[in-house]
C-alpha cells in the first residue's frame, strides 16, 4: 500500500511539471500569435523601414532588460523551489522579498540611464538615430519588468504558472491594443506636424510600437499584485508548517541571489548580445558597403518584422518550458530524485521537439502563402529567409532547453562558455558572409543557424556528462522529422491544389489544418508517440479520444 503511494505521488509530480510546463507553454504561444498578428497592422502602418528603427530600440532596450532583471523570474523560481523542498518556507518568502528589494533598486537604475543616454545608445552604437525616440519610451519598462519578474518566479518556485501565464497574456492583449493605436495616431502626427515628414513619422509610428510594450508590461504587474495580495493568507499559512528553523541571513540570500543571477544573464545575455552585435556589425558593414541608412534599417525591418517574428511563435515553447524545467528539476536534484530529474529532462525535449520540427517544416514549405496571408502583399526577401533560415526553430528551440536544463541541474558556467564560443565563431563566420560573399541579410540568417546548432551540440554533451543522462534518439528526434517531411509535403499540394479553387488565402488555412492533422496522424502511426506520453500534452484527453475516433490509434 505504501508503495503504491508513493508511485502514485511521484506520477502526480512528473504529471504536474508537464501541466505546469504546458500552462506557460500555451500562454507564451498565445502571446507569442497575439504579438505576430498586431505586427502585421502595426507593419502596415509604419512599413519595414519603421520595423528596422523599431527593432534597433527593442534591441538595445533587450539587452539593458537583461542586464537589470531578465535573470530574475529564473532565479527566483529556482531558489524559492530549492527552499520550499526543503520545507523553509520563510525562508523562501525572505528570498521573494531581498529579490523585490533588489529588482527596485536595479530596475529603476537602469531605467533612467536608459533615457537619458537613448541618443548615444542609437546614434553611436546602432547608427540609428531615429529610433532613440523608441528607446525613451521603452526606459519604464526596465523598471515595471524587473518587478514584474520577481512576482512572475515567486509563484513559479512555489509550483504554479498560472499567475505567469496570465499575466503574460494580458500584458500580450493591452501591448498589441496600445501599440496598433498609439503608432497610428504618432505616425500621422509626424506626417502632419514633422519639419521632415518621412522620417519622423516612422520614427513616431516605431515609438508608438514601443509604447504598448511599456503599459502592457504595466498592466501585467498590477494583475500580479493584486494576485499576490490576494495570495497572502496562503503564504502565511504555510509558514505554520515550516519547522526547519532556517532563516538565511540578508547576507547570504543576496549572495546566492547574485550567484544564481550572474550564469543566467551570462548565458542569456550571449543570445541577446548577439541579436545586437548581428545588428550592429550588418548596420556598420551594410553602410561600408555604400548602402542607405533607409536601405539597410528595410532590410533588417524584413528580418526581425517578419522572419524572426513567425519563428519566435514556436520557440516560446522551448523558452516557456526551460522556465517551468529550471525550478521543477533543481527540487528534484536537492530532494535526491535522480530518476524524476531524468525523467524531467526527457519529457521536457521530447515535448519541444514534436512541437517545433513540424514547424520548422511548415515554415519552409508554406513560407510564401503564410507571409501573404498576414501581410498585404507578402515580401520576397521575407519568403526566401523563411525557405533557408527556419530550421532555426528547432535548433533555437533545443538550445534553449538545453540551457534551462543545465541551470536546473546547477551547472550554470556551462550554458555561459558554450554560449561565448558560439558567439565567437557566429560572428567570425558573419562577417565573412558579409565582407567576403556579400550575403546582405542571409548572413545573418545563416550565423544565426550556426549559433543554434552549436549550442544544440555542446550542451548536450554537457548534460550528458554531468546528470549522466542519455538522449533517446528515435522517438525526440528521427520520428518526428520523418512525419514533419510527410506532414510538409501533404500541406504544400494542399495549398497548391486549393489555391487553384478557392484562392489564395484560404487555400493557406485550410493547407494549415491538414498540416496539423496529417502530423498528428503519421506522428501516431510510426510509433513517434503513444497514449501515455499524448496525456501529458496541453488538451491531452482531447485529443486522444480525437486520434481514437479518428481511428489514429
């Protein structure tokens, strides 16, 4: 009897980290199409050379975030849910409260030096100076983030997403709201008022882009409070069960703090760094190269307005179960399980590469009907850096798994040097596509592979070597590539052959349909995952009982 007790509590963890893990997987997915589709009015308003002065602010402003607080909602959650297993739950609300303190002080820091030296920081550094508009407005949002964080990792290390999946959402639905509205009524207002019409209109248009990123982060915080607020009494209940005794000193919570921070905006920071590294050597060469300024900020507009937005939709799976494996596999680690930490590991690659290899297939074969479907008109360049560059999603997708794993099992050093060689090599071999090839912006596209899959490589390697963990290859991998091929060619004479009858657009989303149920379909029939494993999926009863009906299995 004990025996099957204990069996049925470690079913219902393992069983609670994939539903916890789903929950923010869903909701980063649905933030992430609410983000693609305001995009697409938000493009039509200020066009790809809006996008580019808009991608410049939100660059610079990414990599400030991540120095300020970026780590935080990670942090938090490990340590809170290291303390909680450990059953110090004072403790771990002391661990809350010094991370509150020091996302306070931190954020507001950075925020006013950001408005203050946004000139320097587009002027000189991206050769933009247009978008230091954008940039000034972004400088709140340092600061509402950094606490927005702390809130966000608290509930997380106490084992629930929902309050982070919420948040997110709204923050998602009032950014897409403010952003179409204010860069409209800016951008018109340039045209209007501008003593040079052209350029400051899309410089006003990207601002307003930039403001619903700030007041949606706003409204994501109040939600958290008023959340936490109301979670309270819960919190100080379960300090009645806390006979630990362990009060860790100011001390010692803001050393581990910084400890735990420092490797994760480390190794983060190489990924951010290197968006603007990218930016900035391509705006530098492009320039050298006897390009406009127009010219250049247009064609990395197409990059980041259109290409990164379509495959950053799938990656949020990978980001939002890294956030969901860090604190589930640290409590694992400190309570002795090292068959659920295994098991952890496996579900949580498993379940991002059944997700994102059929997407990255998707994107290439549909990349053009997609492209028209959001955007009037479409766009060649955009078109063709889907049909090279969307591999990128399932190699970005592991790589950032892989990183949460490695943090999750406390070997946080690893992440950051195999993300500094990455870097080095992504940016030697950019330069030469650049200088040497003359590439333009495919350079860019293909760097930004290369950085991918050596992460892909060397953080394997690493967590086999420190959690001794094995990968199974077949069923995460050789399975659903072949049923993603399958799935790729079905969807492309779908299109093809409907886009004949009943045109274009439609042709793509019903091409869209078919691809899903084909992968589904062919996923189950080779074996590439079964009953249990579908289970544990976001809707998992769904839809095995859609794959029983529809006699998939």
């Amino acid at each position: 009897m004990g025996q099957n007790t204990t069996a049925t509590k470690k079913q219902s963890k393992a069983s609670n980290f994939i539903i916890q893990g789903s929950i923010l997987a869903a909701a980063s997915i649905v933030v992430r199409l609410i983000g693609m589709l305001y995009r697409v009015p938000l493009t039509n308003i200020i066009g790809d050379e809006g996008n580019g002065i808009y991608a410049n602010a939100y660059e610079i402003y990414s990599i400030l975030l991540l120095i300020s607080s970026y780590s935080l909602p990670l942090a938090v959650s490990k340590l809170v849910s290291a303390t909680v297993a450990k059953g110090q739950y004072k403790n771990a609300y002391r661990y809350f409260l010094r991370a509150f303190f020091f996302a306070v002080t931190v954020g507001l820091a950075v925020g006013l030096m950001t408005f203050f030296c946004a000139d320097l920081f587009a002027g000189s550094i991206l050769k933009s100076p247009l978008s230091a508009y954008a940039l000034k407005v972004l400088a709140p949002c340092i600061f509402f983030v950094a606490v927005l964080g702390v809130f966000r990792g608290y509930f997380q290390g106490l084992g629930t997403t929902v309050p982070t999946a919420l948040s997110q959402i709204i923050e998602g639905i009032v950014n897409a709201v403010v952003s179409v509205a204010a860069a409209k009524v800016l951008f018109d207002y340039g045209l209007k008022y501008g003593k040079n019409p052209e350029q400051l209109s899309v410089a006003y248009g990207a601002a307003g882009g930039t403001l619903g990123t700030t007041v949606g982060a706003l409204s994501g915080l109040i939600f958290l409070i008023l959340i936490f607020l109301m979670y309270r009494r819960v919190v100080k209940r379960s300090f009645q069960r806390d006979k630990s005794g362990v009060l860790d000193s100011n001390r010692e919570i803001y050393k581990l703090l910084l400890v735990t921070i420092v490797p994760v905006v480390l190794s983060t920071a190489v990924y951010n760094v290197s968006n603007v590294l990218d930016q900035g050597v391509f705006n530098n060469l492009m320039l050298g190269q006897g390009f406009t300024t127009k010219q250049y900020n247009t064609m990395w507009g197409a990059f980041s307005g259109r290409y990164r937005l379509l495959t950053n939709v799938p990656i949020a799976i990978a980001s939002a179960l890294a956030a969901s494996t860090i604190p589930s596999i640290a409590a694992a680690r400190v309570s002795g399980d090292q068959k659920g930490m295994m098991q952890k590991i496996q579900d949580s690659t498993r379940f991002t590469m059944v997700l994102t290899i059929p997407c990255a297939v998707g994107l290439t074969v549909l990349a053009g009907p997609v492209l028209r479907l959001l955007w009037r008109g479409g766009n060649d360049l955009a078109e063709r850096m889907l049909q090279a560059g969307s591999i990128s999603v399932a190699l970005y997708g592991l790589s950032t798994l892989s990183n949460g794993i490695l943090q999750g099992i406390d070997r946080m050093r690893i992440p950051v040097k195999n993300a500094a060689i990455s870097l080095v090599v992504h940016l030697a071999a950019l330069v030469v596509m650049l200088q040497l090839f003359h590439m333009g912006i495919y350079a860019v596209v293909f760097s930004n592979i290369l950085f991918s899959a050596m992460m892909c490589v060397m953080n394997g390697l690493a967590i086999r070597k420190e959690s001794g963990y094995r990968q199974e290859i077949k069923k995460t991998f050789l399975l659903p590539v072949a049923a993603s091929l399958v799935m790729g060619v079905i969807c492309f004479l779908a299109q093809f052959g409907l886009s004949r009858i009943i045109g274009d657009r439609i042709a793509t989303l019903a091409a869209l349909v078919v691809a899903a149920v084909s992968y589904f379909a062919v996923l189950i029939k080779i074996g590439g995952v079964d009953e249990e494993e579908l289970l544990r999926f976001p809707k998992g009863t769904v839809l095995v009982r859609a794959a029983k009906k529809l006699h998939f299995m």
